[in-house]
C-alpha cells in the first residue's frame, strides 16, 4: 500500500513538472514574441534593384523581420514636388519586394523617393527619408533640358546692342545752316526790304 501511494506521488511530481516546463516555455516565447522592438532590415541596392526599360520603373528591395513583415510601401514623387505618392510594393518571392510605375505615373526626368517597412507590431524602418530621399534619373535628356531652361538658358547667346556713334555730317550741317541764318537775319536788318532768304547747303547726308 505504501509502495502503491508512494509511486502516485512520484507519478503526480513528474506530470506536474513536465506541465509546468511547458507552461514556463510557452510563457518565455510569448514574452519574447510580445517583447519584439525591432524594426524590419531593409536591403536595397539602387545600382542592381532599380531599372527604367521599356518605360517602365521596377524597384526591388529585400525586406526581412523576426516577427513577419505586414506593409512595405513606395514613397516616390517627381524631383521638385512636394508631395509623395504613395504604392505597396508586392512580394513576388522570398523576402523580395517589387514596385513597377509606368511611364505615365512617373513622367519625369528623375524621380525622389523612399521604402518604407513594417512589421506586426508596429515598428517601422525607412530606406531614404521625406525630407532625404533617395534618387533615380529615368531621362537623362529630359533631365538636361530642364536644367538648362530652368537656369534661363535657351541655347541662344543674347544679341549686344551697339552704341550708335553720333553723325558727325548732320550735326556740322546743323551748325552751318544756323549760322546762316543768323547773318541773313543781322543783314536783313540793315536793310529796309527784308525779302526772302533762301539758304542752300551742299553736302551728303547718309
């Protein structure tokens, strides 16, 4: 009886330990899964993950979390605007994340903008910033086209105006015929029949 009672008690310690190992091990990965503080990782090379062909824009970024990414979003506008437009990035593999613009959602020369990535709880981590973002020319030309027009240079060189010099010819021929209208004018006085005075002046005037 007493070999019976003390082997149910062993019995009873172990299936209440090995319960309680289970319960303290479910309850340090439920703290440890609840106590997840860190952001997403965001692997991004701009050289190898961004491509303009057939005037389409792709950007692929590879996003990775403890807990499960939820939400990776682009954040792109035209260099110069002020606001960002905003497009989920979809996963077409393993960690990898892609978002494709056509060429009328990005009619521009370079474009400005940032990943942004969220996991579970909430964390959050940028690639590029609002205020910093990254860049991406798509239209070299274009790009140089606006520059220039934009720093108000059309390509032609400004005409100089010349400084007309002043016709030496006409201003002798002024002063002449002033003069001889002056001694017409002394000599008519001294005489009682005034008349007409007729004043030629020969010379070339352009």
């Amino acid at each position: 009886m007493k070999i019976h009672w003390f082997f149910s008690c062993h019995v009873l310690v172990g299936v209440l330990f090995v319960w309680f190992s289970i319960v303290n091990a479910q309850a340090e990965e439920t703290v440890s899964f609840q106590g997840d503080i860190i952001a997403p990782e965001i692997k991004y090379d701009r050289e190898r993950q961004t491509t303009f062909k057939d005037d389409v824009l792709t950007i692929e970024a590879e996003v990775t979390d403890m807990s499960g990414v939820t939400e990776v979003v682009l954040f792109y506008r035209e260099k110069g605007d002020a606001i960002y437009t905003r497009k989920e990035m979809e996963l077409v593999g393993s960690d990898l994340y892609r978002a494709q613009l056509s060429g009328e959602e990005v009619d521009a020369a370079v474009i400005e903008y940032y990943i942004q990535a969220t996991d579970i709880f909430g964390n959050m981590v940028l690639k590029g910033m609002e205020f910093s973002p990254l860049t991406y020319t798509l239209r070299p030309d274009k790009s140089m086209a606006e520059r220039v027009n934009g720093s108000g240079k059309s390509g032609k060189q400004p005409v100089a105006k010349t400084k007309e010099s002043p016709n030496w010819l006409l201003i002798g021929g002024g002063i002449l015929a002033a003069g001889a209208v002056a001694a017409l004018l002394i000599q008519g006085g001294d005489k009682k029949d005034s008349g007409t005075a007729v004043i030629t002046f020969n010379g070339f005037i352009p």
